[in-house]
C-alpha cells in the first residue's frame, strides 16, 4: 500500500491555502495552521522544507509570511511531495522483467500527481460552492 505521511498532508494543505489567497499578500504560520488545524511549530518546520526547495518564499517583518515562490499552475503535487517525502524510485536496485515492471509503475505513480496546484485551489472552490448552497 502506498501511504504518505502527515508531513506531506500538511505540507500540501499549507501549499494550498498559499494558493487560494494570491491577493491577500504573505500569510503567517499560525493563520495556515489555525486554519487547518495544523501545529503550527510542525507547519513552521515544513514550510522550511518547502522554502529551501523552492516552492515557497518567507518575508520578515510583521507584514510578512509565507507566500508561493512559483504560480500554481507551475507547481504540481509531486513537487511537494517530492519535496517532503524525498524521491520516489520503486525500480532503483532491479534488473530484468522486474526492473521494467517497477520503472512502469514508478511512472505511472508519478503520472498520477501530476495534478496543479491551480487545479486543486479550482477543486476547492468547486466543493465550497456545493457546500454553501442552500434553498
């Protein structure tokens, strides 16, 4: 089975909520992690994580926080959980017919997080709008 750990879950919801607020300018840890429910010293440690690769920018100062470093259509969700989780590679140490069945499916896998980042903030918004309906 293929499991993720809190680390990553964390990590992309903070990514996330970075992504669905673009104009309210750079957003402190404590307001991602009281928003999602997340410990904010653990939050603080991954969007470390998530700065050193690039994925997110800090800015000091009481007007400052986190913002994305790159657009949401350019960040995926392997790239955070790459970030997170470290390199994926079921093949690595095979050779032969089975060497070729892992590299298959370590592509596949791959494939399959593909996702935007902008995809998930427009998935958001969708499940959101469902929810507040009301007659």
């Amino acid at each position: 089975m293929l499991a993720f750990s809190v680390k990553s879950k964390y990590g992309l919801a903070a990514v996330l909520a970075l992504a669905s607020h673009p104009h309210q300018g750079p957003m402190h840890a404590k307001v991602i992690a009281t928003e999602h429910h997340l410990p904010q010293q653990y939050l603080e440690q991954l969007m470390q994580d998530l700065k050193k690769a690039g994925i997110v920018r800090s800015i000091r100062g009481c007007q400052g926080g986190y913002t994305l470093a790159k657009s949401p259509d350019e960040l995926t969700v392997f790239d955070i959980l790459n970030c997170l989780e470290g390199p994926c590679e079921f093949c690595e140490g095979t050779t032969g017919a089975l060497g070729h069945f892992w590299r298959q499916k370590d592509q596949e896998i791959k494939a399959l997080f593909q996702v935007s980042i902008a995809e998930l903030v427009l998935a958001d918004q969708k499940s959101k709008q469902l929810l507040a309906y009301s007659i």
